[in-house]
C-alpha cells in the first residue's frame, strides 16, 4: 500500500476518534487506533512511530490538505475538536477544488456505457449536484470530442464483459461494403477507440487459424454467447501489434514500409509537435522551413486519410505505390470540381 494512502487511513481514523467526545485520547490511544487501522487495511502489523502521529497531527491542523482541523490539547495529555462538530469528510470545496471536480465528472460520465463504471452512476450524478448547488454557471475548461449518436455504443458493455470473462462471440455483422450480414465467431481481445468510433479486435477460428479481425461496433447487428466453445487466448500485446498501425486496420508485415513525407513551412510545426506516428524521425530542415519526415507503417486506409487531411500542404516522397495512390485520389478529387455548377442550385 502506498504511503500516501497510509496517511489518508491515519487521517481519517484520527479524525473518528476525535469526533468521540465520550472518551480521552492520549497521543498513544491515538497511536494504537492508527495501528488497528493500518492492520485492518493491510492484513499485517503496520508500525506507527509516536513522531509520524504528531506530524499527522500537524498536518491536519494546517491548510496544507485543506483540513484546518481545531484540534487541541487539554490538561497537557488528551486531544479533541475544539469544535465537537467539526470533522475533515465535511471540509467545503473551494474554487480549485470545484474546477478539477467539474472535469472529473465530465470525464467520467464519457465511460457511462461500460458496467465497469455503473456503479459510479450514483456518485456522478451526486458529484453533478453538488458542483451545481456549490457552484453553477461554471463554464467547462475541458472539452472532449464524442458522440452520442454513434451507433453500436450499446454494445460496449456486452463486448467488455466478454473479453473479461473470456467468453466467445457470435456476432451478426455487415460490413458497408457487404450486400448481407454474415455470422462470425470471434475470441474477443480487446475494444479500441479511434477518431470517435469503436473497435472490437479478436481471433477468429479455431486454434489452428491465427487470422485477427476487427470489427466496427456500428456494424454489429446482433451478439450471442458460444458458451461451447472454448476461449483461447493468444499471445496478443496490443502495442505490439498496432506498433505500425496509424488507425486500427493492422495489415500483414509485407505492407509495412518506409513512407518519407515533405510538408510545407505552415505545417512543419505541427507535424514535429505532434508525430504522425510513434515511429516519426524529422530526417530534413530545408531553409525554405518545409520539413521532411520518416514514418514505419502499414499502407493502410487510414494513412491515406491522414496524409489527404493535409491537402497540398503534404507530399509523398516514398515509396512509390503510395505516392501513386495518394496522387491518383487527389486526381480523383480534382475530377469532382470540374464540371460548372450553377450558383446556389444543387447538382
């Protein structure tokens, strides 16, 4: 158990003791309280020294967690709240503390689709109104990117209770591309998020095949247990194996190669502060300010969504089938402006 935790259960043990007017504490029933508690929480015998009590004791009395606790001493040997209605689980809140209070929650409520969290409902929905009733018309500092409407968010917490229990899928699933649906089992791995959309990745097939599939939640039409079948659990890593992945489309090892960019002077700043991929070395500076960088991934769909986000501030050096494809898309693209179309009328 970490120290800091230590102290928080000495804390919050003297502070029940102090708040028992009924009986005397000496430093050393103070002590022996601290050591019950300790034992408690930690299944073995904590030593707790007549020095760390008493800088407890100091603490609590100070501003330093906030506490100011009255705490006094009386006939030279005994200590209480001056306050005998005082007690540290009822400090208010100041401004710092509501403005971190107010994130959290906004950040906590994001995860309210998995049952891991649903237990926090409760607690959320207090912390909401004592955030409001301490202090309203707060703006957030915060702001995270989602989206409620997404599709296949109901099957967050059905998908995550399967990978934790290890069990087998079968899923009902049509691909945007797919005229039907078809049914696949799959061994669950592990659920990605990735520019608002989630990701189930899993091992399909029996122990024989290895082949990985990832599936959009947004895709999945139904999801039944295959309690008959049993789990095996792959060595899988998921840094390993997104390791030169940008997106979630991981492609065998021959689509990994070595993709050398140029940006212009207005972008470079932004490419070098944050890296297209983990793997990104900045390989030249050219006095006109462009940049060029050097990137290990798959070819995969996302790199070229990625790589056409920077329109003509980018180039493709190599290697060659991507700068191909990347000029054959922009051509493509190019295509869709060249026909006149009337002012304000629709094609």
């Amino acid at each position: 158990m970490a120290q800091n935790k230590n102290a928080l259960i000495r804390y919050r043990t003297i502070d029940k003791c102090l708040q028992n007017p009924y009986r005397q504490w000496t430093l050393d029933d103070l002590i022996e309280s601290c050591s019950e508690a300790l034992y408690e929480y930690e299944g073995r015998q904590v030593a707790v020294s007549k020095r760390t009590v008493q800088l407890d004791l100091q603490t609590m009395r100070s501003d330093k967690l906030g506490y100011n606790a009255p705490i006094v001493v009386y006939d030279k040997k005994y200590y209480k709240y001056e306050d005998p209605d005082f007690t540290i689980t009822d400090i208010p809140l100041n401004d710092s503390d509501m403005s971190v209070l107010s994130e959290s929650v906004e950040i906590l409520k994001q995860f309210k689709d998995f049952s891991l969290f649903s237990e926090l409902g409760g607690i959320i929905q207090r912390l909401e109104d004592k955030v409001y009733t301490e202090k309203t018309n707060q703006d957030p500092v915060i702001h995270l990117d989602k989206n409620e409407q997404l599709k296949g968010l109901e099957h967050l917490d059905t998908l995550y209770q399967a990978i934790l229990k290890q069990l087998v899928l079968n899923i009902t699933y049509q691909s945007f591309k797919a005229r039907s649906a078809t049914d696949i089992t799959i061994h669950p791995y592990i659920l990605k998020e990735f520019n608002n959309r989630w990701f189930l990745i899993g091992k399909v097939g029996n122990s024989k095949a290895t082949k990985m599939l990832t599936l959009a939640l947004d895709r999945i039409q139904k999801i039944d247990y295959d309690l008959k079948t049993d789990y095996e659990k792959k060595d899988f890593n998921a840094d390993d194996y997104y390791r030169n992945t940008v997106g979630v489309t991981v492609l065998p090892e021959e689509h990994v190669m070595e993709v050398v960019l140029r940006f212009d002077k207005s972008n470079a700043p932004y490419v070098e502060t944050k890296p297209l991929h983990p793997s990104q070395k900045v390989i030249k500076r050219s006095e006109n300010g462009h940049v060029t960088v050097q990137i290990q991934v798959h070819l995969n769909f996302e790199l070229d969504r990625l790589i056409l986000g920077f329109g003509d501030s980018v180039k493709v050096i190599r290697p060659r089938i991507l700068k191909k494809r990347i000029r054959n898309k922009l051509k493509s693209a190019l295509e869709l402006y060249r026909k006149k179309v009337t002012k304000d009328k629709p094609e």
